[in-house]
C-alpha cells in the first residue's frame, strides 16, 4: 500500500490545515406543505380479528415505510431512517392523506402505503403524519380496520393505532387481546407503530432484519494489521475495507462487501515510481523558474504536484482506473489530496505556486473532470478542508459530491490532537449533514491513534457521529489506540433507529438550552439485539461544564467501554453510573 495511505495529516483542533484530504451541499428544501383538503381522520372499523403481520415482512403487492419527513415538494416528500434507509414517497389526489392535526413538514413521522420497494419510490396509496414524539402504551384491542385500530385502557384512553407491512408484529391480535405498542405520536394525536406485542405471545419477535448487526465500518486491512485477522472475520466486520488488490481478493473472496483501492492524482512521488509518475511534463505545474512544483513528505519524500486541467493529467488517470478496474476486486477508489482552492493547493509547497493554473474555478474544473472520467466511482479525501486561516460553515470540498459516490473526512468530529470543539466541531456536523443531503457516502475518519487511553475520546466520537448519523449514508473509521491496528471497536456494533429529532442543514438544531447538544432515538440494536431507547450527549464546548439537558431523566444506564479493539475482544457494557453534568469536550451515550 502507498505509504501516505498510512499517514493522515493532522488536523488541529483549534486550526484547520489544508492540502492533505481526508477531515454531504444540500438542495433547498420545498417549504412545509399545508393541511390537505379532504384528509381524513380515523373512522373506527369493525370489530373483528386484526391481520397478523410478521416482523418487517411486506405482503405481497403492499410495502410500507415509516420514517422522518427529511424534505418535501409537489407530491412527494421523502423519509429518512426509514427501513430502507432514505426512501422517497409519492402520492397524489386519490391518495388517503390522515393528518392527525400535522402537516407534510420537515421532522414529521410519517407512515407510507402503498407498492414500490427500497429500491425504487414508494406509490402511497395512504400515508398517515404523526409529531415525532416517541411513545409506549398498553391496552385492550376493540374495533379494527385496514392497517389500523383502536385499544383501549391505555394511559391515553382510546387510542387509534396505525401499522403498515414494516411493523414488527408478534401473537395473534384480535379484538379483546392485550397488546405492546411501541411507536410515534401522542395521546391527542394517533400512534405510528413500528412494533406491536402480543405479551402472552411466545417467543417474543425477533430483531428486525433490516437492523444490520453493525453501522458502516470503513478500515485498512493491510501488513500491519494484526497478522491473525482473517478475510472472514473483516468481512463480517467491515463495510468498506481499504487495502492493496491481494487483500482486496480475500476480502471480496470472503463475502466483503466493499474493496477500496488508494490513489493520488495530485501529488506523486516520481522517484517511488506511483502511478502516473511517467507523465509527460506538461501534466505538472511548473513555478515561475519552470521547475516542478513540489511538497515534501515527511520532510524528505519529494512530492511533484500534478495539473488536474491538463489533458495528458486526464488521459493517465483514465488509463489509471480503467487497470484498477480491469483487476476485478475494486468498488471505489479512494482519492487523497482534494482542494477546491490554490491557496490549499500551494499549501505545504517547497518552491509553488505553479503558473499554469491561476483561478480556482478553472482548478476545481479540473479536478470535477477527473472525478466524472474515473471508471470505478470515487471517494475523494478533503471533507475535512477548510480555508486556510478560517473556518467555513461547510467544506467546500462538497461541490464534487455529484461527480463522487462520497467524500472522506480525515480527522472527523475527533482529530490526533484532541476532540473537534466550538466551530471546528459544527463545522464537521454541518458538513456530514450537507454530504447526506445529497445521498452520498460520508466517511468520518474520527481519530487519535498515539493516545494511551482511548476510551473517553471513543465516547465523544461516537456520540458526536450520532448527532448526524444516518443508517445508509454514514460511515465510521474509528482509528484510535489498539493492539494491532485492528480500526474496528465494540461500540459500532450497536446500531441507533427511528430518531426522533433530525438536524437536516444545521447541527444546531440538536442544541439544547444549555448549550449541549442531543439526540434521542427510539429503538438501538446491539449486534442484532434490542437494547431499547437511546440518545447521545455531547459537550462540544473547549470551555465550562454544562449539566445534562431534561431528556436524560428518561434514561437509567450509559455507555462504558474497555481499551480492547474488537478483534482483541473489545466490550461495549452498560452501567447505571450516569454523570449529571459534562465536562467541556465530553459526552455521554444513555439508554433506558
């Protein structure tokens, strides 16, 4: 594997350095729309015996999804964490719209019906809003009707429930049985169910199999790595694993699902011979005296930089992935060295800036072509970028999102020098949330790999990737302190659903009174298994210690770790130690 693979610069945390990638721009929201005419309210069925619907099965021609209303337009909205992920809904006149009070609006739940799947839109033939409140109630079923009924005895009185082909359903209900809701919505409202039980049932219902037993883990797999790890156990492990095409072949060979392959297009070390190094010399930029620019490595390796515009650039890289591809194990490439900017360009140069190139827009054209000809889809490091000497509100680096299957951020949320706080850690959250956005891959390479304890900044990575995460976009590369550099920790086996708040443009909605910032969700899996309700704490703050916000008397364990990486036999335990404040750059993961 190329050595920079192996070293990731170091993003400070009170300074954003750029030219070394690796630390998803939104389209306008359609704004809320109104109630809509004729919508109906619950009209109770008949009484009589509710249709059995096994966990998260969809009966044939029928598919559902329940999610949060993540953006809306003329006829259509779209749900996110939802079972399939992101999942866009569309309806029209003759669809049954029950409001229950609510309009189609941002952070709504929303229960779609209808036919499609998760990998095409879903025609609602009825769709059914809710506040996105999480809610748990027991009671009596009395009359039933198609994909909803009404209990009775529950903290809310009657009660009208509403349920769709992705509920998890367990026992045989029927009018007069006892019944376990767990769902969306209020007593003055109505409930989305994402499960319903049968108590007297046996055996209770399963984890849902759209719950996957881990979130996306993106990790090397290379010759360093501890030399016991087999391509079995990374592909159960590992979503996304960046290695060289023989470790590639094992990991596919495996059943992995992604291989990532490393390159560079835009600094290259000719004496090492990487590829493109043979380039002719107008693919370089020159200085004004006509000698290439270059940066040096690690203080001695000699780095020429190339010249994204120039056609001969264009043409080595096409031949470059056209190899990578025509080698077989290869789903993305992973690009390092992204700018959008010749300020971070020249960055770190020796003897720069070149000549050949003086407008940012005509460089980052450049670097857009080259993204848009590589024949295997790119996943280009630089999210982390910002200007030099400033803070953005996002990086920059976003704009080559419609070219990239996704972007990588290297020192995400937690950097070698200590936790992402204040506006760098906003910064992060903002940018993940803008990558999301656009439904494209974003890789957090949280990290600290020379610390002794990793333990606390583990805690405030995760929960800080929390704030954001999305079931199928987000990626996590937890590359902190372990024996035998083995990137993959207990805690990314505990997989958060059904959020109950979503910051879709700005962290800053998660933001509580006090400063910190939270976010709740109303079923967390661990390996498959149900551990309840959760929610993620942090204190982003580099100053003053904030108390925990109201939301986490809901809540009676949290999260501990031990040092041990997965491989070694790594453990994510609950205990019912929870602190009542935070101090400044800490955070806390609950559970009920």
């Amino acid at each position: 594997m190329n050595i920079r693979m192996l070293c990731c610069c170091a993003l400070a945390a009170t300074a954003l350095f750029a030219g070394c990638g690796g630390n998803p721009g939104s389209s306008p929201m359609t704004p809320p729309l109104p109630s809509q005419p004729g919508a109906q309210d619950l009209a109770a069925g008949a009484a009589g015996t509710l249709r059995h619907t096994s966990s998260t099965a969809q009966t044939s021609g029928t598919f559902s999804v329940l999610g949060t209303i993540a953006s809306t337009g003329t006829d259509t909205f779209r749900v996110d964490n939802s079972p399939c992920g992101n999942e866009n809904v569309d309806y029209t006149s003759s669809t049954t719209q029950i409001l229950n009070g609510q309009s189609i609006a941002l952070n709504t739940k929303a229960l779609a019906i209808g036919s499609g799947s998760c990998s095409t839109n879903v025609q609602a033939t009825e769709f059914v809003l809710a506040p996105a409140s999480y809610i748990t109630l027991s009671g009596t079923i009395g009359s039933t009707g198609t994909n909803t009924f009404n209990i009775h005895g529950s903290q809310c009185g009657s009660e009208n429930i509403y349920y769709g082909p992705s509920t998890s359903v367990s026992g045989t209900l029927s009018t007069g049985v006892n019944v376990n809701i767990t769902g969306y919505g209020s007593c003055t409202t109505a409930v989305l169910a994402s499960t319903i039980a049968d108590p007297s049932s046996s055996p209770s219902p399963s984890p849902s199999p759209s719950v996957p037993p881990h979130v996306k883990i993106y990790a090397y797999w290379n010759s360093t790595t501890d030399s016991g790890v087999t391509a079995s156990w990374m592909a159960s492990h590992v979503n996304f694993m960046d290695g060289d095409a023989g470790y590639a072949q094992e990991f596919k060979g495996a059943g992995g699902q992604y291989a990532v392959d490393y390159t560079d297009p835009f600094k290259i070390v000719v004496a090492n011979h990487e590829p493109m190094w043979n380039m002719p010399e107008g693919s370089w930029f020159h200085n004004s005296s006509g000698a290439r620019v270059y940066t040096l490595f690690d203080g001695s390796l000699v780095q020429n930089l190339a010249n994204p515009t120039a056609a001969t650039t264009l043409s080595a890289w096409v031949a470059l992935t056209e190899s990578i591809e025509a080698s077989g194990p290869f789903d993305y490439l992973f690009v390092d060295n992204t700018n959008w900017d010749l300020l971070n360009v020249w960055y770190g140069s020796s003897n720069g800036p070149g000549v050949e190139v003086t407008s940012d827009a005509v460089y980052e054209a450049g670097t857009t072509s080259l993204f848009a000809a590589s024949s295997v889809p790119v996943i280009f490091n630089g999210l982390g970028n910002s200007d030099e000497g400033t803070v953005n509100s996002i990086s920059n680096n976003t704009m080559y999102l419609p070219v990239s299957a996704g972007g990588f951020d290297e020192g995400c949320l937690y950097d070698s020098p200590g936790p992402r706080h204040d506006e760098y850690w906003t910064f992060d959250e903002n940018t993940i949330i803008a990558t999301l956005n656009t439904n494209k891959y974003h890789v957090c390479m949280a990290r600290n790999p020379s610390g002794t304890d990793s333990r606390a900044p583990r805690i405030y990575a995760l929960a800080s990737w929390w704030m954001t995460y999305n079931s199928t976009y987000s990626v996590i590369f937890p590359e902190f302190t372990n024996t035998g550099n083995v990137y993959v920790f207990p805690e990314y086996s505990i997989v958060p659903t059904d959020p109950l708040q979503t910051a879709t443009s700005n962290v800053s909605t998660l933001k509580s009174s006090n400063g910190t910032y939270y976010r709740q969700f109303g079923a967390c899996y661990q390996s498959g298994k149900s551990l309840g309700t959760c929610a993620a704490i942090v204190n982003p703050q580099s100053s003053g210690t904030l108390s925990l916000p109201s939301i986490a008397s809901q809540y009676k364990h949290a999260l501990v770790l031990d040092t041990n990486n997965s491989f070694s036999g790594g453990t994510a335990t609950l205990t019912t130690s929870i602190p009542s404040s935070l101090s400044p750059e800490q955070a806390v993961v609950l559970f009920q």
